[in-house]
C-alpha cells in the first residue's frame, strides 16, 4: 500500500483519482449505469486491489448522501430479501479474494468489468425487460452482486436488474438501492481493514483529500439527472468503460 503515500502520487494518478470521485459523486445522485468507469479509472491510478479498499470509504460517504436525499423512497422489502443473497456473497468474495495475487486480482477485476460491461450491453438491447421474479432469480442476483461488490465494487449491474425486475419507479429504486449499498458497503469495511489490509492510515488520508470531488459530483448529478438522455450517455460510459477494462488487463 505504499504507493497511496500521497508525495508519491503522480500527476496521471490524482487526475484519474479525481475524475473517478468526481463520476461517482454523479452516480450516487441518482445517474445509474456510470459507477463502473468509477472502479476502471482507480484501478488504473492504483492498482487493482488497493484500489478496492481505496473506494469503500468513499462509496460510504456518497451513499450517505444518497440515503438522505431519496429517505422518503425507500422500499424496505426488497432490501431485506436481497441483502442475505448479498451478504453471502461477500463472505465467499472475502474468501476468494483475500490471498489472491496482484496480477491474478488484476485479471479479475478485468474480467468482472467486460463481463458487466457485456451484461449492461445485453440489457439495453433486449426487446422484452421481463426478468424471473422467482426467489432463485434473487438469489443468483443477490450472490453475484456480493462477490463482485467485494472484489471489485461492482455490484451495480446485478442489482439493477434485480430492481428492475421488482418494476421499482424510478425515485423508489434509487432509494432503495442507496440503503442496499450503504448497508453492504459498511459490511465491508472492517473486511478490508483487517482481512485483506487494503485501507490504511495512509489510504484513509487519500480518502479525505478527495472528499471535495464527491460533493461536487453529487450537486452536479442532482442537476444532470433531469436534463441528459440516460440512452446515450450509458452507450458513451459502457465504451470509455470498456477500453478501461482492456487497459486494466494489458498495464
């Protein structure tokens, strides 16, 4: 975790560091489908798996910010069938992660954000939006959206299908996701501090400097989700997104 000492952040990397903070401020605010180029462009200023830890205290804060912006939306019994599928998903990606090498993380990571990137893809283009409501279906949701938000943040395609498939308004799945992602996000942490070592002293000062980027991003998020059409911007993001992933692989 050394690289996190700020003197010994490059100029590229507090650029990405910022750009990412920043997108994912605008993601928190209600603007779904732009969190992945968030994990892209940390992963390429850090590494892959500091870059996790990196996030977590990060997501917490702009979750925050989510939760009490869209309080009044949130629907409670979604969440609590989720949440155990989701919980246990993080346990097995605690596990499998914990003792994976830098380059095998790297791999990973990289897989994990084609394969949603392809999965996202796949969505968009689909001409019926009916998905299983079974339990099952919540289940194979729910675990995925574990594993994936433990080892790379990257829950947020399963679990937007999972919401979508309980045909939540708009505002309603917003709010119910924020609490969803709160919740997990904090189940993480002391993951990351005592397991896999990936938040320090040292990533916690990184953390703080770039606070600023998540308030600016949310205010500006506010404001965009009324006025930009969701349908291009998600297509610009799922390609600037991909040729992250591709970078994240071949660096």
């Amino acid at each position: 975790m050394g690289l996190l000492i700020t003197a010994n952040i490059s100029t590229t990397a507090w650029v990405l560091a910022f750009t990412a903070v920043f997108v994912m401020g605008v993601s928190k605010s209600g603007l779904k489908g732009i969190s992945i180029i968030v994990v892209t462009l940390m992963a390429l200023a850090f590494g892959s798996k500091a870059s996790t830890g990196l996030l977590v205290p990060l997501l917490v804060v702009g979750d925050i910010f989510a939760v009490i912006y869209y309080r009044k939306y949130t629907q409670w019994k979604y969440i609590l069938k989720f949440l155990p599928w989701m919980i246990s998903g993080i346990l097995i990606g605690v596990f499998v992660g914990k003792d994976l090498p830098e380059a095998s993380f790297k791999y990973c990571m990289g897989g994990i954000i084609l394969i949603t990137v392809l999965m996202m893809l796949w969505w968009d283009q689909k001409k019926s939006k009916n998905v299983p409501t079974h339990w099952a279906f919540a289940g194979s949701m729910g675990l995925l959206a574990g594993i994936t938000t433990m080892i790379g943040n990257l829950a947020g395609s399963f679990s937007n299908i999972y919401f979508l498939a309980m045909r939540l308004p708009k505002n309603q799945f917003i709010g119910t996701a924020a609490w969803l992602f709160l919740i997990t996000n904090i189940f993480k942490l002391p993951f990351h501090i005592f397991v896999w070592h990936t938040i320090t002293k040292e990533s916690v000062v990184l953390n703080l400097k770039l606070l600023p980027a998540i308030f600016v991003g949310f205010i500006v998020g506010t404001i965009l989700v009324k006025y930009i059409k969701d349908k291009f911007f998600r297509k610009m993001i799922l390609i600037l997104t991909a040729i992250g992933a591709l970078l994240i692989l071949l660096r």
